[in-house]
C-alpha cells in the first residue's frame, strides 16, 4: 500500500479538535503533524473543511442470530457493509453459546464463519448459557484466546439464574474478564405478558407494558448489587430507563467500576412509538421508554456516566415483523441501527446536544478502552489502525432504507434527518466506502484479539 496522507482536516479526538495532517504506512498511523514534505508516490486526501474521526465500534450487535423463529437478516458480510458505510470500522458480535460448549468451541465456531464474510474488523462478546461440568473454567481459555467479555440474559428461555450470573462475575476477577448483562425482570415480564395476553390486549403497546421501566431499573440494580459485593466490573448492555442510571451514577459514585452503554434508539425516540401503525417494528427489549427516561440518558452521556453507545443492532424483515400483527409476542425483537450510530451521534454533535469529542468517546475511545483494544483502536493516534473517517459537517441527509448498506427491508430511522454526515470511510488505510458507493471486500476483516480486563474502578485510564 502506498503512503496516504491525510490532509488539511480537522482531527478529532476524545478530548478535543485541532488541524492536522495524518501520515499512514502499512495500515497504521505513523505520523500527525503539519505541512508534511511530499514523499514519492504518495497518495493524498484532500481533507479541507472536513473532519477527521476514528472509526467507531460498535460493541453490540447480533449478527445472523437466531431468534424468534427466526435469524437476524444481516450476515457478517451485510452487517459490516452497513458498519462501514456508517463509519464504524470495528464491530463486536455476541455469540450464544450452545449447551454443553466450551466457550473456545463457541468463538471457533462463529469466528469460522465471520472470518469469511466481515468487510471490516471484528471482535466478540460470549453469550453465557451453561456453566456446569466444569464448562465455566473454560472461560479463561476463551480470554488467552482475546475474548476476555461475556454476557448474561437475566431474560429470555436462554437466560441464567442468579446464581449461575454471580459465579460468573466471580469468575471473571480470577481471570481477567468482563460481564455484561441484559438486565430485566423475567419473572415480572412473563406475568405481565401473561396477563395481556389473556386480556385480549395484543397490539405492541403492551410490548412496552410488559416490560414497564422499573422491570429493567429494578434488574439494574440487583445486577450492581451483586457486582458490588464482588467488586468485580459489570457492564450493562443497552441501558434504556432512569433509575438504573440512577443506580449506575450512585455505584461509580462510591467507586465501583460499573459501566453502562445506551443506544440510539433509546435517546431519538420515546415510547409513543409503541401507538403508531408500524409500532411492531419499534420492538425491542428492552423497550423504549419515555421523555423522561431519556432526558436522563443524555444527561449520562454528558456527565460521563453513559460510558459508550451502541446499536444492540438485531433486524427483521417487515414480513417477520408483522407475525405479531395481532400478537405481540410474537414480534422478533430487535431493530437495525448498525448504520445510524455514528451519523446520528455526530449529529447530534453537529446540533450542539454534546461535543464533538463526546461522540467519539462514546462511540470509539471508551469502547477500545473498556473491552482491551486501545492498543490498536479507538483514537487517531500514532501506532495505531488507521481506522478513519472523514464527516462533513455541510452535508445533511434524510435517512431512507432505499439507501442503506444492509440486507433489511425497512429502517425504524426512516425520514430522520442527519446534519452531517460521513463521506469516506478507511479500515487500516483502506478506502472502503466514499460518497455512497461500497469499495470494500468480503472476508478483508479481521479478528482483532482483545487485552484481557482488569477494570478497578469508575475512570477510565
């Protein structure tokens, strides 16, 4: 690969912006400065006016998984085509664990297939199932091999007990490793679908009923009450309501290291989408909630307590969708967002709601930080990935499926408008996407292993 530079932009980092040219040899950054001297054969991009990011991660999606009687339309391949024409240039998927597999089993079996298909670079989180026979032991091979995070469902038939969830995070100070939890509460969810269901109350309103907020503040903060009984790092996945981000500001208040991550979906809409005609394909749990719950997750985001965001990315196709037409149970949870994240969050930015900075700490930094990939992600900084993206500012988009990247047939982002938008996107110094048009290769990403954990407090190093 030739030598790229970056030129005259405005970089941005988690602390702050400035001008900058950025110098990329070999698929990393190698050089930032000003008024570089020509060097032969190099390559030039034109950056005046534009901003220069770090390419985002997102550490929360659900790529090809089965679910609902169903699978996730976006594959590996169509899932990080998505990310990257969104500027996100490293995503994490979570694999489910099968009964009885070792979790290396488990990494080996999903990597087999995404190695094949990602565009851009890839990690993973394991999904905990079973822990018995020894099995829970082999989660510290999973972490030699870098993948040193996991997750439990306190839902779901898949789900674990609590005693199963608090050996885990016993587990994981022994070895390096983090948990992430779905929190809410089961047993209150199946009553309250139960008694719905048997009231003839089926539209996809009584989705959001069923899972009203204190079902998921209340599973919040028995989560934290255990992390902290253990001091051992918790972090909670798709955060959506305010009083566990009550409890999330109180526990890194008295020190804990607890960290919680939201997604878009949950800081752009509310839960009146639950009355609209297409309000099945708002479903998701946890659900979105109200005004309230969601002026409480930018307030997080701004004073620090919101560590990342992301998508928690899980499409249907409409057909699918509409099994729950007059049954709500029978709705596929989950919604496309792999697209949206970056633009919508640098928006958001463009709009004067949080800083520049803040998307990319929220967005990048922190998550290279959290799950053990600054070393190679997360910054514009010497040494590491040249994983760029450069946003215009000036260009405004309206949000319409026909123009997405991924393999799903409707967007619940449809007529949002974006005040800047991202016109290129690198992996490794690699062009991938520009203005529109898709330049990447299937099976180009790669598996990047993750340091293992030893997250001991609120602050982030």
């Amino acid at each position: 690969m030739t030598k790229k530079v970056f030129k005259g932009g405005t970089i941005v980092t988690s602390t702050g912006m400035y001008k900058g040219d950025i110098l990329v040899e070999n698929e990393k950054i190698t050089e930032i400065g000003t008024n570089f001297k020509p060097w032969k054969d190099e390559e030039v991009i034109d950056c005046k006016g534009k901003y220069i990011l770090p390419g985002a991660i997102d550490a929360h999606t659900h790529l090809a998984m089965p679910f609902g009687g169903t699978i996730s339309t976006d594959d590996y391949e169509s899932g990080t085509r998505s990310a990257a024409a969104g500027g996100t240039t490293t995503v994490f998927d979570f694999i489910m664990q099968d009964t009885g597999e070792t979790f290396p089993d488990a990494l080996a079996r999903r990597d087999a297939i995404a190695r094949e298909q990602a565009v851009v670079d890839y990690s993973f989180h394991l999904g905990v199932k079973d822990v018995s026979n020894g099995i829970i032991d082999t989660m510290e091979d999973a972490v030699k091999l870098g993948v040193p995070s996991f997750k439990v469902f306190m839902v779901y038939d898949f789900g674990v007990t609590d005693g199963v969830f608090y050996q885990v995070l016993e587990k994981s100070k022994e070895i390096g490793a983090l948990i992430a939890v779905h929190a809410e509460n089961n047993e209150m969810v199946n009553m309250f679908t139960k008694k719905f269901i048997a009231e003839g109350k089926t539209s996809a309103w009584y989705h959001y009923l069923s899972r009203p907020e204190f079902v998921e503040g209340e599973a919040d903060k028995r989560a934290i009450a255990w992390a902290k009984s253990l001091n051992a790092p918790l972090y909670i996945v798709h955060l959506a309501n305010k009083e566990g981000m009550d409890a999330v500001i109180q526990a890194r208040d008295e020190g804990y290291p607890i960290f919680a991550e939201t997604c878009p979906q949950y800081l752009n809409f509310t839960s009146d989408v639950y009355k609209r005609d297409d309000a099945r394909n708002f479903v998701c749990s946890p659900p979105i909630k109200g005004k309230v719950s969601q002026d409480a997750l930018w307030d997080g985001i701004n004073k620090g307590d919101i560590t990342t965001v992301a998508t928690d990315h899980c499409p249907f196709l409409l057909s699918e969708k509409d099994w729950g037409k007059d049954n709500f149970t029978k709705i596929p949870n989950g919604c496309a967002g792999i697209e949206n994240m970056y633009p919508y969050m640098l928006s958001q930015a463009n709009k004067g709601k949080i800083t520049f900075s803040k998307a990319v700490e929220v967005c990048a930094t922190n998550v290279a930080k959290i799950f053990g990939l600054d070393h190679v992600k997360g910054a514009i900084e010497v040494g590491r990935d040249a994983d760029i993206v450069i946003y215009d500012p000036k260009k405004n988009v309206t949000i319409e499926n026909r123009n997405m990247h991924g393999n799903t047939d409707h967007t619940i982002w449809e007529g949002v408008k974006i005040k800047g938008y991202p016109v290129a996107t690198y992996s490794r110094g690699n062009l991938i996407f520009k203005d529109g048009e898709f330049f990447g290769d299937k099976g180009a990403g790669k598996f990047v292993p993750c340091k293992p954990i030893k997250l001991t407090s609120p602050e982030l190093y």
